[in-house]
C-alpha cells in the first residue's frame, strides 16, 4: 500500500471512529431522553385523569367518564386506555394501533422501546371507585429518534464527503515531493539522470528531498568520472598528440577488430612529402597547424562519403580505414581526400607537384590485419616509384561470383530459409554459467556451405538485412532444437533492419506470440547506434517493451564517449575484440597493460550503470586468466567453440 493511500486509511479510520462515537452517543442519549419523556408524560396523564374522573365515577356517570377519557385518547399518545368499575368490574377499553410515518420498518422491529404502562385505583376516601390502566404509545418516540438520528447522519455525512476531499486535495499536494522523489529514483535505477527535483516546504520532505537530488548528481558525476576517465585514457594512448586523430595503435586494433568480423571495404594509405618541405620553410608551428586544420576537414567530409576511421600513423603518413564500402565507393572516397590535400597544399601557399601519394588495397575474405596494411603499403610504394598520385592494390585472387550472382544466390537462399544455425556460449567467469547462446550463421547456396564472413558483406551491399533478419528469426522460432533447450539466445541486428520502421513494427508483433520472449536477446553494433542513435533509441525500446533484453556488440571500439548508453540502457555489453587483451599482432607488453587500463575503465564505467560487461574473443586459459582480474561479468571466444545446431 502506498503512503498516501495509508495515510488517507488513518485519518479517515479515526474521522469514523469520531463520527461513530458520536452517532452512538447521540442515538443512546435521545433513546433515554425519549424513554424519559413518555414515561413522565404516561405518568402526568394517569394522574390529571385520575382526579377528572373521580367525580363522575362517584356520581356513576359512565357517559360522562369515557367522554373524559376519549378526549384524552383520541392525541394518540396512547397506546391503550382501559377503565374497570369495581362496583360490577365492567371494564371499558380503547386501544389505538401503532402508526408512524415516515419511519421504516426494519427501524420499529428493533424494538428499541420497551413498552411502559401505568394502573392506578381510583378512590373516594377508602372506597375505591375504578381501575385506570393506560400503556404508552412508542410512536412518538420512534418518530422523534428516527428524525433526530436521520439528520445528525444526514449532517455528518456531508462532512465526511467535505472532510474527504479536503484531506485528498492536502495529501495530494503535500505528498507530491515524495511522488516526484519515489519517480526520481526509479529513474536512478533505470541508469536516467534528470535535473534537481525542487525543495518542498515541508521540512522532513526537505531533508528527503535535498538527499535525493545529492545522491542522484553523485550518481551521475560518477558516471560522468568514469567516462571521462575512458576518454581520457583513449586520447592519451589512441590518439595522436598533434591532429587529435587516432594514432597507429588505435588504427592495429581497429583493423584486427573489423577483419574478425563480417565486412567489405578497404585502406588507404597517404604519404604527404610536402610537411616537409612547410616544416623546412616556415616550422613546426604552421605545419602542425596545417595539419590539424587538414584532420579536421577530412573528419566532416570523408564519413559522408562511406564509414571510415582515419588515423595519423608517422609523421607525414594518414591512414583511412573505410569500413563499409564497395570499391566503387572507395575511388569516390579516394578522389575526395585528393581534393582535400590539394586545398591544404594551396592554402599554406607550399604547394610541390607530386608532393603526396595514396596507396588503396582492398579487404579480400580471410584476410590478416598485416596483410591488409602490407598490401595498402605496397600499393604506396608502388605509386611512389611510378611518380603517381595513387595506386590500387590488384589481387591475384579472382571473385567467382559477380555482385549481381551474389544478390540472386542471396535472395534465393534467404527466401527459402536456407540457414545453417550454429550458436556460441557466452559464459561467466566465476562459475561458468551460461549467460546466453548467441546464434551464428551460414547459408546452404548451391549445396555450398557458405560463411557469414563471406556473404554478409553482399548482404550490406545489398541493403538485403531487413529481409535476412526477418526469415532468421522465424526460422529460429521455429527450430525444434533451440525450442526443446529452453536456453536463452543472442541475436546479432544488422543497421538496414534498426533503421527501417516497419521492421520495428513487425518485430514488436512477432515477439508479442513467442511462448517465452525473455529468452531473445538482440544485439545491436555500436557503430549502428552512433551511426543511427534515434533509430537504435527506438528500436532498444521495441525490444524492451516486448519483455526481450537488448545487448551492445563492439562497445569501445570507437574513439568517443560512452555516453549513448545512457540513452540505450543495454542489459549487457560485449567489448570489442580490441579490448580483450590478447597477445597477437607483435602487442608488447607495455602496451598490452595499457590496453588492460582501458578495458577495465570501460568495464568500470558499464557496471556503474548496472550494465553486464561480456569480453569478447578470447582464445586460451592464458589470455582468460589474465581477464579474470577485471571484473567483467563474462566471456565469449573460441576457447569454446561454436556447435551445430540440428
């Protein structure tokens, strides 16, 4: 029961208790009052009739006596009168019935009246003339009780009505500081921060009311602490001092991540020989400056262009990591950073002909991280011994399939459900409790069994993800082994279907008629939630309202804050494979611990706001043990690895 409702029951009880008491009193004392009055009224009568018959009974004038009495009877006053003569013990009798108006009936068969009578012999010295008998009438006093009563309830009623809404209206607005306190706190544990909540005059509510706003900033400047503490520590080691670009370091971890997962796209690598010759001519100060000036413009323009990381690798060198881009695209991208050096170049007025190089390679299946900057690097020197401006890395291995094959073969496969279904436990450190299967992917095209690390990247090319979620779900709702198991699943969302309304729409419904909706839990990237914020907000919503739970895949992988998961409020996390602490890519151990300070920061920052924290990709008991310290709530990798689903 809520304080209001019991505060209300308190003093509306002890009104009732008051009113009770009174109506008892009141209804004892006129019942009392009323017995009273009829037996002295009985009393008077007996003995006013006594002394009018006494002559005429002496007289024996019978006429005479019951004239006396008639005139007395017919008030009505009177129940019975009955007279005997003692001389022959003749006895005359007159008797009214008991008629009250306006009176129920269920209130006279209380019998709240006794019935009272009087009997009296009526003398002449010593000789006795008569008897004289008469009963009283309780109508009068029904009457008057019924009357008395019906008015006090009828007056006391209304002030209970008066005296009920005068305490809800109070109760209501004093209360309402603790209404907005009770709100407030909800919020707070929703991991939500609003502004100060405004002090009551009350004094007791004031003391609440002030805690709560200082708990709550506490809150929310710890939040704040934490991640700016993760910004701090990504632009003191990810991030170049000059440009305010990432550097090498944050690019390694980048591609390693990016080339772990399905994609298509590339890197570019730009030589830019002229800094030297504007360090030689006017310092460091303009040629820093220049470059700064040149990050920032390549920041607002290129990401229009295709998803990208760009990064300041060496002095003179930038690398472009375009994430999502066929190569079309990227000879766009290419063009546009040309553009943008030749601006540079004539703004600084030191423009040298052939004073920069591009090398481009493109992202090939199974490919490593060395090889992709290996290829991008040859691409530049081959541009820089050509004396050309760019060059393109050419594969020897030839694409068995057209992009117009590929959408074919795609549509078919997906159309006729063709998965294969394979899922990958996400487990605890502490006890290895299995936090949830997520569930991996691969198509059956041409009796081939096709990884999702190679068609994914035509399903992204092809904005064919709507489609491709939509059917991966039924199918998975309709798979007996992963109905049977009971066990909970994890399903990765690609960005066409978190930005299409409609699938929304669709996704609400199809939850609303799964026997056990909490078993679903989706994932979404956070490149889709920066990319799409509003669209994720929204879609996190769908998913939450429908009693799912909502998962980040990649957190930490960009440069930024970490802010958005205050808007999304994930039930869990998983950290970009860069995170995890693994010991490959010639990582030195000094740099292996930074990247520890970092995981733990972002760790530290998702469990402030009661947010599960899963590392991702580890590979050994090595690399596990090493995690155990950071206080994740799990993990996922290949230490265990995927199984077929039947």
């Amino acid at each position: 029961m809520t304080l209001f409702n019991q505060i209300n029951s308190l003093l509306l009880g002890i009104f009732l208790l008051v009113i009770s008491s009174l109506v008892y009193f009141q209804f004892t004392e006129t019942k009392v009052f009323m017995d009273n009055q009829i037996e002295s009224d009985l009393n008077n009568t007996t003995n006013a009739l006594t002394l009018m018959l006494q002559p005429h009974l002496e007289t024996g004038d019978v006429i005479a006596a019951e004239t006396v009495i008639n005139v007395i009877f017919e008030g009505g006053f009177y129940k019975k009168v009955s007279l005997t003569w003692l001389v022959d013990q003749h006895e005359k009798s007159w008797e009214n019935p008991i008629q009250v108006e306006d009176v129920p009936q269920w209130f006279l068969d209380l019998n709240l009246f006794q019935p009272q009578s009087t009997e009296t012999i009526i003398t002449n010295g010593w000789m006795q003339l008569a008897t004289l008998k008469i009963e009283a009438n309780p109508a009068i006093g029904y009457s008057q009780l019924w009357k008395v009563m019906s008015d006090t309830l009828m007056v006391l009623a209304v002030l209970f009505l008066l005296s009920l809404t005068i305490l809800y209206v109070r109760l209501t607005k004093i209360l309402k500081p603790l209404n907005h306190i009770a709100t407030q706190a909800n919020l707070i544990a929703n991991r939500e921060f609003q502004s100060d909540l405004a002090i009551p005059k009350t004094t007791e509510l004031k003391k609440v009311v002030l805690a709560m706003n200082s708990m709550s900033g506490q809150l929310q400047n710890v939040f704040a602490e934490l991640d700016k503490e993760v910004i701090t520590l990504k632009n003191e080691k990810l991030t170049d001092k000059v440009s305010q670009l990432p550097n090498r370091l944050f690019l390694n971890s980048q591609i390693e991540s990016w080339l772990g997962e399905p994609g298509y796209g590339g890197l570019l690598i730009a030589r830019l020989d002229w800094l030297d010759n504007l360090y030689a001519d006017f310092g460091f100060q303009i040629r820093d400056n220049t470059i700064r000036i040149l990050a920032k413009e390549m920041q607002q323009s290129l990401p229009l262009i295709a998803p990208c990381t760009i990064a300041r690798i060496s002095k003179k060198e930038f690398a472009f990591l375009v994430t999502k881009a066929s190569e079309e695209q990227i000879k766009v991208y290419l063009q546009k950073m040309i553009r943008l050096i030749n601006q540079a170049q004539q703004s600084t007025n030191c423009y040298v002909e052939q004073g920069f190089t591009i090398g481009s390679a493109l992202r090939i299946t199974d490919m490593t991280g060395s090889q992709l900057l290996a290829n991008a690097d040859n691409a530049l020197q081959q541009a820089l011994k050509e004396q050309k401006v760019s060059c393109f890395y050419r594969c020897d291995i030839k694409q068995e399939n057209t992009l117009v094959n590929w959408e074919e073969q795609l549509k078919e496969a997906i159309t006729m459900k063709r998965f294969l279904l394979q899922w990958h436990p996400a487990m605890t450190f502490t006890d290895g409790y299995i936090l949830h299967h997520e569930i991996y992917t691969r198509l059956n095209i041409k009796n081939k069994t096709i990884r999702a690390a190679e068609f994914m990247p035509y399903i992204e090319q092809l904005t064919l993800g709507r489609q491709f979620d939509q059917l991966l779900l039924e199918t998975i709702a309709e798979s007996p082994s992963i109905i049977d198991s009971h066990e909970t699943i994890a399903i990765n969302i690609t960005s066409d279907s978190v930005v299409d309304s409609s699938f929304h729409s669709w996704l609400s419904l199809f939850l609303s008629k799964l026997d056990d909706v909490s078993r679903f839990h989706f994932e979404l990237r956070e490149n889709t939630i920066l990319t799409y914020p509003k669209e994720s907000v929204h879609f996190a919503h769908v998913i939450k309202e429908s009693g799912a739970k909502i998962g980040i895949d990649n957190c930490g992988r960009g440069i930024g804050s970490l802010a958005y998961l205050q808007e999304i409020k994930p039930d869990y996390v998983k950290l970009d494979q860069s995170l995890s602490c693994k010991l490959t890519n010639k990582i030195e151990m000094g740099d292996l611990e930074e990247r520890s300070k970092l995981t733990r920061a972002i760790i530290n920052t998702a469990r402030g706001l009661d947010i599960d924290v899963i590392i991702t990709a580890v590979e050994d008991n090595e690399q596990l043990n090493r995690l155990r310290s950071l206080q994740a709530t799990g993990y996922q990798g290949f230490i265990t690895a995927p199984s077929d689903i039947a």
